[in-house]
C-alpha cells in the first residue's frame, strides 16, 4: 500500500479544504508502491524510540516515513502577531514554540543522526485551513533523489486518538507504529498516553506496532494459529524480519491437547512457506494452554512479539479488545506488533 505521501500535493499557495486534500501529499513516482510507515511522536522517549523502530524497519524495506504529531483544536492559540503564511513557512524555524514542533524537529534531527534523511533533500511546505484553529494542518515533506520521502505532520482533530486513527486509515498506511510510555509523564496537547496507544492498537484497521523501552531479545516471536489469515499473516511478517537481520521463531498453542494435531500443522504449514521463500525459520514450537499466557511467556527472551487477530467491525474500525492480541499486547513486557 502507498501511504498518503504517495499522492499529488495540494497547492500550497491556496490553502484547500480540510476534507478534500491533506497537507502530507508529494508527486507520484513511476515503480511498485513504496512501503509506508507511520510514526506517531508526542516529545517523548518513547515516541523516539518508536521512531528508531521505524528507521530499522524502514532500512529494510527501503520505506517511506511519516512523523505524526497530533494536537486538539485549540481555538485560542496565539501566533505571536506573525502571519500564519509566515508561521507555515518557517514551521520547524521559526522561534515561537507551537505544539507539536519541537517534537518534529527533534524527530528530524533524530533521522539526520540515524543517516536516513539528508539535509539537501527537496524540501516542500503544505498547509490545510481547519475551521476554529489559528493554524490549521501544516506539513514539511522532505524527497530524496531516488524517491523516497520523509514528512513531519502537525495534525489538528478533536482528540489526539481520533487524529491517529483517522490519519492511519487516511493513508493506507502499510505499518503504524507508537511508542508506549512506561513510567514517562509526557506533557503537551499531543500526549500519546497508554491508553491511547491501547485504544489505537485495538480500533485500528491495519498492522500495530507498539513499542516499550526494552530492545534486548534474540529475534522476532511469530505467533500463529489455527487459520489461513495468521498463517500468511505470518508469512509477510517473516519477510520483514529477514530483511532486518532478525531471526524467526514461530509458536502456535491450543487451549486443549484435542486441538494440538492443529496447531502442530499450522506451525508446520507456516515453517514451509516462509522457508520455500529462502528465509530461515529458527525454531517451531506448539504448546498447549492458555494462549495469552504462554505468548508472553515465550516471547521474554525475544524483541518482539508478533500476533495476528480476527476482524470484527464496528463501523470502520476494528475491536478486538476481548481478543488474545491485545491481551498480549497489555501483559507483554516487550514490544508487540498486532497483524490481521
């Protein structure tokens, strides 16, 4: 899937409306559609280490990233007596402190560290009206010569989660990463807490990760279970893994030993298609218990844990917060990507 930075931009010169066009738009490109990934960051370490995942992932996957700062109407937000065509300009410039950024600016210095964004890049300015808000949708996308972008977004919505969500599912996004605070107080407007990195990771539509502070571990816990959706679901995770130099291990459980015999053959199923691939499967194991249980359990000596669900729908979102996965999601210690 291309991300929402995939498409034409809005002029810029002529501020568009806000259900029309989204600031986040640069030139399409000829060749297959670019792996996207979005990151949220609200300022604090966990949303850059949220970015640091998105670098690893994003180097293998030669992707495009967005940097997502999410901040709620503020009708009485003052711009200092600076025209707001002068503030959209000089976004990341300027000497006023407007929510939101210092913690882009401090994700784009980040990236320039990491080596993934250059600062001779092309650079493009974007701005959206928002009806109530001084400021409105600001974005600075920055381009390599070889096509690939980076954007920082400052999006304006009634909540900070509602602005995630709709973002996500706005530009197809093909991965969603946020950073889950453990014992950080963040503070701003744009705070992502754990209840709304929990509420993203439950009601999104696509693949989650979310991350936590520890990195140790040897490798990425695949959990797969007794339907044809994990198991490819499986499959395309392993992809990424090898491209990032992570080993696979797989683990399917059943609640009984009745159901052992398939969850042995899903595993088994799962370790021949990743392996006809030409990428190595680690180990394989099958356990009987309780799934939720045994997945955190397994995945402690791993960096992360990788679980698939089922879809029930409400609307446009997804819920699935009696589901293993975001049991395992809240008792996890490390970081853990939810599939479908």
């Amino acid at each position: 899937m291309a991300g929402e930075a995939s498409r034409k931009p809005p002029e810029t010169g002529e501020p568009a409306l806000r259900d029309s066009e989204s600031p986040t738009d640069v030139p399409e490109t000829g060749g297959p559609p670019r792996f996207s990934i979005l990151v949220c960051i609200d300022g604090t370490d966990a949303s850059y280490l949220a970015l640091r995942h998105a670098v690893r992932i994003g180097s293998a996957t030669d992707a495009d990233l967005t940097l997502l700062y999410v901040r709620p109407i503020d009708r009485d937000l003052q711009t200092g007596g600076m025209q707001i065509s002068v503030v959209r300009e000089n976004l990341l410039d300027w000497g006023l402190e407007m929510p939101g950024a210092t913690a882009l600016r401090r994700g784009r210095e980040l990236l320039v560290e990491l080596g993934w964004l250059d600062k001779d890049w092309q650079t493009e300015f974007a701005h959206v009206d928002v009806q109530g808000d001084p400021l409105g949708d600001n974005a600075i996308v920055y381009s390599s010569p070889k096509g690939r972008s980076v954007v920082l977004r400052l999006l304006i919505a009634p909540s900070v989660a509602a602005g995630i969500l709709d973002e996500a599912k706005l530009g197809e996004f093909d991965l969603l990463i946020v950073g889950m605070s453990e014992g950080e107080k963040g503070s701003g407007p744009g705070y992502v807490s754990r209840k709304i990195a929990r509420r993203v990771a439950r009601e999104h539509t696509g693949a989650v990760l979310v991350t936590r502070a520890r990195e140790d571990g040897d490798g990425h816990l695949v959990c797969v279970a007794s339907y044809e959706g994990s198991i490819v679901a499986a499959q395309k995770h392993a992809e990424i893994a090898s491209l990032c130099a992570a080993p696979v291990f797989l683990l399917s459980v059943a609640r009984t030993v009745d159901f052992l015999p398939d969850s042995k053959k899903s595993a088994a199923t799962a370790k021949e298609r990743i392996e006809k691939a030409g990428i190595p499967v680690s180990g394989t194991t099958a356990l009987v218990g309780d799934p939720v249980a045994l997945i955190v359990e397994q995945g402690r000596p791993h960096s992360l844990i990788v679980v698939s669900r089922f879809q029930k729908r409400t609307g446009w979102r997804q819920i699935f917060s009696n589901s293993i996965a975001f049991k395992v999601l809240k008792h996890a210690e490390n970081s853990v990507m939810i599939t479908r």
